[in-house]
C-alpha cells in the first residue's frame, strides 16, 4: 500500500509551479467541448444564439407577484409602449419608469431599443417589475453578449414572493380577527 502523504518540501515545490487557468464557472460543458475541438487560435463562440422573428424583434414573457408582461423589443428611438400608451402615461410614477429602464442602463444600451408591451394582472409596482423583467429577457435574447451583466445585476432571475393567501378563520393570511372579550 502506498503512502499518499506529503511532506512540507513537496507542498513548496508545487507552490512554485506555475498555475493552469481555472475554468470560468459560467461555462458549460458544450462550451468546453467546442473549445477543446476548435482549438486555442479561434475566437470564443458567443454561449447562445440570438432568437429574433420575422419582423426583427426579441420576445420574452416577464413575471412579478401577479402580474405578468408580453415584451417585444427592437432596434429604434428608446420608445416604449406598455398597452398601447406612452411609458410616461402609463407609469405616472418616476419611480416606476427608472425601474423599467434598469436593464438598459445596466446593458448601456439606453435609447437603442423600442419596447412593446402588454402587461396583466396584478398593481403598478408588480407590472413595472414584470415588464423589467420581460425586457432584460428579451435583450439577452437580442443580444446574447448581454446575457453576463444584466444576470450579473439579477434581472433575470424571477421575483418569486407573491402575496400569501388567505386561511380560513382568520381576517386576512395571518392577522387574526379583533378580539372581544365581552
């Protein structure tokens, strides 16, 4: 049986050597493969490919608490429709409209895409998260190279917290009824 211990001088010699490039824990194994077999001297393949219609555009589905927002975004002026109404119609609130315009701020991109949506269910804020949410999908589907700063961000992670519903016995998820004592 052999000895699989090692002494302190050869810990040394190793912390001398130089080190291999660690691997980027944003690869996937298909990334690694294609690297392996095109060889050091190509350029790296961008990880996805871009997914546009017919007419140019970039779809994707945006979801926050309850609401949900259709997004489809193409090159033009920084327009963005939401229902058929202008951004500032439609989200009165400053607030609203800065978070809907994150993702392009992030992807330094802004005023370089029109934005149509339709947006469901649920309030202001919940669809202004939707609709945030529906554009940063939608550009990492323009433009893939994006993909890295906008997740970087966290805005293509999906908002999971919704309201909690309503049980049986009690005024609303958890606050219970007034108590009388008389």
């Amino acid at each position: 049986m052999s000895d699989n211990r090692q002494s302190l001088s050869d810990l040394a010699d190793l912390a001398n050597q130089p080190r291999a490039a660690a691997p980027v824990a944003t690869a996937t194994l298909g990334d690694a493969l294609a690297a392996s077999t095109s060889g050091p001297a190509s350029e790296p393949a961008p990880l996805r490919e871009a997914i546009i219609d017919k007419q140019g555009r970039a779809y994707a589905t945006g979801r926050r608490k309850d609401a949900v927002a259709r997004v489809w975004i193409k090159p033009g002026s920084g327009k963005i429709t939401i229902n058929g109404r202008d951004q500032e119609v439609y989200f009165a609130r400053p607030t609203l409209r800065l978070v809907i315009n994150q993702p392009f701020g992030v992807a330094e991109r802004e005023g370089q895409y029109d934005v149509i949506c339709t947006v469901k269910g649920g309030g202001l804020s919940g669809q202004a998260g939707a609709v945030k949410h529906g554009i940063s999908q939608a550009l990492t589907r323009y433009e893939p190279v994006l993909r890295a700063p906008v997740k970087a961000a966290g805005f293509l992670t999906r908002d999971s917290r919704t309201v909690e519903r309503k049980k049986y016995g009690r005024a609303k998820a958890r606050r219970s009824f007034q108590f009388s004592k008389r």
